[in-house]
C-alpha cells in the first residue's frame, strides 16, 4: 500500500513538473528520450550519475526514483536551480539528488573527488564538446556517456544557410560534436534517431 502511495504521490508531481514546463517554456527531455534513459538505467545500473543540465530536477528526480543512483546535476540558471532544488524535496529525494548551482564549466572542482559510472549530458548543445572533456576524466572504466538533443530538432541534417548565425552556429557545434564522438577511439558511440537525437558513448 505504501508503494502505491509513494508512486501516486510521485506520478501526480511529475504531471506537475511537466505542466510548469509546458507553461513556462523549459526544455525537459521529451517521453520517447526518457523512456530509453530509464532503458539504459535498468541495463547499466550505474551507482554515481552525473547530469550536466537539471533544469526543474524532472530527468535527475525520475534517474534517481528509477535505480539506487546517487546523482548529481548542475544547473547555472538561477530561477531553475531554486524550481529543482523545491521539486527535488517534494520528492523527498534531497541527498539522492544532489545539486550544483554554477556553470558547469566552472564546477569541475566540486566534483572532482568524484567517480561516476554514467554521465548525462543535457545543456547548451554548443558547449557539449566541452563538457564532454571536462568530465569524462570522473567516469569509471566502462562507464557511458548520454547525450540528448543530438539532432537538436532535425536541425542538423538542414540546410544550414537557412538558419539564423546564431542557430548556425550551434547546429555546427553540434556537428562537430558528432565527428569528435564518432572518431574518439577511447569510446564506442552509436547515435539514436529516439526522442530529439540520443548518444550513447561507452568508454572502452
Ligand atoms: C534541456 S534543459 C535540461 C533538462 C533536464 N535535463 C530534464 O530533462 O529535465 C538544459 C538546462 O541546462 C542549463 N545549462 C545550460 N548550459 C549550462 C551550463 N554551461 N552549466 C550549467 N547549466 C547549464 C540550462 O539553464 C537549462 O536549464
């Protein structure tokens, strides 16, 4: 009876995430990318998660409802810090999920006693090069890399003098991404034409 409880009370809250969300513009990540995150979660059971990007804490609280993760998530923007950091303790999952109010390419050193089996990737799509170096030294041998928005709305396979400079820009951010992922021989990638574009890069 418990559990039913605990579910209900955790699937009313997660519509209500999904509504804020909906109503204020916040990107989360959309059902078919979540249900193959909970997919790779239930194969991999990683201990440590790190997610780059939380947000209002909907993907870190259902990573962390979904396994015995302990996660860890960054977020710089300062209104979705305070909505995550309130989701996270209505979910009653404060010390579970554990967030870092600061850019993530200034957060390295808050982090870096740290091991994670899994990292997350879901922020501003023209830093993810970035963030993918910074942080793969913390992953543990075997350990995946998860990277959402990969087509980032179908955007990078469009015809990129269509786009305004600044889309442009990010889109070939995004396409280089992809090259440097494909050819890095420390890591097994494949792409996944699932939600708005999942990676999945697991070190060799
Ligand atoms: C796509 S949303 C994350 C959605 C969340 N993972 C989910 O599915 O519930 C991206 C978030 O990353 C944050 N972000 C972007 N660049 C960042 C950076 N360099 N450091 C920390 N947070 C960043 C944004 O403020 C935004 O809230």
């Amino acid at each position: 009876m418990k559990v039913v409880t605990n579910n209900l009370k955790f699937n009313q809250k997660l519509n209500e995430m999904r509504e804020y969300a909906k109503l204020n513009h916040v990107p989360i990540i959309n059902d078919d990318g979540l249900s193959i995150l909970k997919t790779i979660i239930a194969l991999y059971k990683p201990k440590n998660i790190l997610e780059i990007g939380t947000a209002i804490g909907y993907s870190a609280s259902i990573m962390s409802m979904t396994s015995d993760s302990t996660v860890y998530t960054i977020e710089r923007d300062e209104v979705m810090y305070n909505e995550a950091k309130k989701n996270i303790s209505d979910l009653n999952l404060d010390g579970k999920v554990n967030i870092i109010f600061d850019d993530a390419l200034n957060s390295f050193d808050k982090l870096s006693d740290k091991k994670f089996d899994m990292i997350f990737i879901d922020a501003a799509k023209a830093q993810y090069t970035k963030f993918f170096e910074l942080y793969t030294p913390l992953l543990n041998k075997g350990g995946i890399v998860v990277c959402d928005n990969m087509y980032f709305h179908n955007l990078v396979n469009s015809d990129l003098e269509s786009l305004s400079k600044n889309v442009r820009n990010m889109v070939k951010k995004l396409q280089m991404f992809h090259e440097f992922l494909l050819n890095n021989e420390n890591y097994e990638t494949s792409i996944f034409d699932i939600g708005d574009g999942i990676s999945i890069s697991i070190s060799k």
